[in-house]
C-alpha cells in the first residue's frame, strides 16, 4: 500500500461534502425554525442538538458494521453509495417544507442519513494510507473539511440573500459530486486484515475498558476531554465578547473565525509535524500551547486585548486577542489532526472502522453535554 496526495485529496472530498452540508444546517436551519415556523429559543437549542443524538447512537455502530460488510465495491464505499444521494435529496428538501412536520421529515432523514455515511468516509483514509503518513492523511482531509466549511458560509451567505433555498441546493449538488468523486478515484484494499475474533462496538469498548495497559481508555478519555475544552471556546466566545470585552456578537464571531482559519491554514503542517516529531508529541505540545493561549487571553487585561493592530482582507480588524486566537487554532490543528490517526493505529485494519466510531462517540458526548457543564 502506497501513499499517494492526490489520492488522499480525493478522499478530502468526501469530508468536504460533509462540512458544507453541517456548515449551511447550522447557519440557516434555526433561521428557519425561528422565522418560518416561530418556534422558541429552548426548542431550537433542542432541536440543533439532534444531529450530535444521532451522531452518538449511529455513527459508532456504523463504524463497527463497516468493519465486517463485505462488497465488490468494499466495505466503506457501500455507505456512501447509500447515504449521500440520501442526504443530497434531502438537504434539498428543508428549504421547501411548508410545515413543521415536513421540515422535521427532511431534517430527520438528513441526520440519519449523514450518520450513516460520515464514519466510513473517515475511515476510509487509514484504509488505504499507511501507518506513518496517516497524520498527513489526515491534514490533508481536514483542510478540504475547512474548505467545506469556508464555501458553506461565505458562498451560503451570499446565495442565502438571492434566495434561502440555494445554499442547501449548494449544498446538495456538491455532496453528490464529492461523493461521485470518491466513489469513482478511491479503491479499497482487497485485503482487509482479517482475524478470528471480530468484536463489535459494545464488545470493543469493553475491551478498551479492561485493557491491563490503559492506553487506549487514557487516550478516549483525553479525546473526551480536549473536545469539552474547545466547546467551551467556541459555544461562549460570542458571549464573552459581548459581555467581557465589551464587542459587538458579529466581532466576537468574527474572531472566533480567526481561530478557525487558523486551524484550516495549520492542518496540512499538524500532519506532517505529527508524522515527523511523533503524534503524541505533537498533541502534548498543542495542549500545552492552547491552555498557555487561553490563560493568557483570561490574564491580561480587557483593555490590552481589545488594542486594535491592524487590519487585514478577510480578517477585517485584528485585536491583541486576535493573536492569541491565531495561535489557538495552530494549537487545535496540533491536537485535533493528531488524535483520530493516533486511535486508529491502536488496532489492526480489520477494526479500523470500530475505532474510527469509538472516537466519534467520545467527541460526541464531548459535543453533547460539553455545553452544559461549561455553562
């Protein structure tokens, strides 16, 4: 099995589809239900939590099933022949639904559909990169991912105000090319590693659990907590923009944006410093240097943070607590692009797929009650 970049950016693809997709649900859905359907505040705070209750309860298990399906396409490709066109039609269809019960109809089946497909296409990158270039591999897929999401919002905006429904026709049309793109310029392994014993999830967090070494529970457990850490960034940056430093909420999730270039811009160099330096290494660092950032921006004073430096196209207005932001999405990048190959080097390939969904059941959880034990 060879590394090759160009296969690896296609693959990219796959994930770009998916974060364009969450990147216009989540500017304009609730926009929706506030405004099309009237619904209160709670109700859409609930209702923008079901994605990551799906998440939690299928991604794994589709992991875990991904692993044992056998096809002449593979046995992660099946998924996305499935799932994609299934979230394409719908996705199209939210901004057409003219009551709740057809909008919860199209919103639903994109949730599930999404989750069937998300965990495979993931998967798919340590299937076919090798062990040493998997950190890379992974730079490689989140960068196209934060292209997705760059293309969601700027593109969406503007397609938002000609008419609501095209950024989701956007969004649908380019799920079915990322998808096609996957489906006909990535081959899978014909062999797949197989061993006797074939654990599914419940058994493999069992195992992970009674593991004399404890590596891989320390490891789910970092996960777990690194990813309740940044919520708290991103869920309540806005928040004490406006209330600590004294900014408008649109400045505030403009500097949150700062952050998120960042990590977009430093995804190709965290993979290629985790494969060089070591990805534990590289994610020690990255801690060290987010908590360092943070505590700083929580130290200094509001009235040393909010000195304007200069300005700069796309960034607008750069604060000294903008600095500190850049360098946190540095840090993330360190983290985040780190973390998913260093789990799935834990296993032989035949459970690849398995541990890929045990990694998003800990950044679920992280994303499902992160937001309220910050708040």
């Amino acid at each position: 099995m060879k590394f090759r970049y160009g296969k690896i950016f296609v693959l990219g693809f796959g994930f770009f589809g998916v974060s364009v997709v969450w990147g216009v649900y989540n500017a304009f859905v609730p926009i929706f239900l506030s405004e099309k359907f009237h619904l209160a505040p709670a109700w859409i705070g609930f209702f923008m939590t079901l994605d990551n209750i799906a998440a939690l309860f299928i991604q794994p298990t589709v992991g875990a099933w991904s692993d044992r399906v056998r096809t002449k396409l593979g046995r992660r490709l099946p998924f996305i022949l499935i799932g994609a066109p299934i979230s394409a039609a719908a996705f199209g269809w939210i901004p057409i639904a003219l009551v709740l019960p057809l909008f919860v109809a199209g919103t639903s089946t994109l949730l599930l559909s999404m989750a069937l497909w998300r965990t495979p296409v993931v998967a798919l990158m340590p299937d076919i990169t090798p062990s040493p270039y998997r950190s890379q591999a992974n730079g490689i897929i989140n960068f196209m991912g934060g292209i997705g999401a760059i293309i969601s919002f700027l593109g969406g905006a503007a397609l938002y105000k000609i008419n609501p429904a095209f950024p989701f026709w956007m969004g649908s049309v380019l799920v079915i090319i990322a998808a096609l793109l996957v489906l006909l310029f990535i081959k899978e392994p014909k062999e797949y590693g197989e061993s006797e014993k074939q654990p599914g999830l419940i058994e493999s967090l069992k195992e992970v659990w009674a593991d004399n070494d404890k590596s891989a529970i320390r490891l789910f457990s970092a996960i777990l907590l690194w990813f309740v850490g940044y919520n708290a960034i991103e869920a309540f940056f806005t928040l004490y923009a406006t209330n600590h430093l004294g900014m408008e909420a649109a400045d505030g999730a403009r500097l949150l944006g700062h952050l998120s270039l960042f990590f977009v811009l430093s995804a190709l160099i965290a993979g290629f410093v985790g494969g060089k330096f070591g990805r534990r290494r590289t994610i020690s660092i990255g801690i060290t240097l987010i908590g360092s950032l943070i505590l700083a921006i929580y130290l200094i004073p509001v009235s040393t943070l909010t000195v304007v430096l200069t300005s700069l196209p796309v960034l607008g207005e750069v604060p000294v607590i903008s600095l500190f932001l850049m360098g946190s999405g540095l840090a993330w990048a360190f983290i985040n692009i780190n973390s998913l190959p260093m789990v799935v080097d834990m296993v032989e390939d035949a459970r690849v797929g398995t541990y890929t969904g045990l990694y998003y059941l800990f950044s679920t959880m992280a994303a499902i009650f992160g937001p309220n034990v910050n708040g």
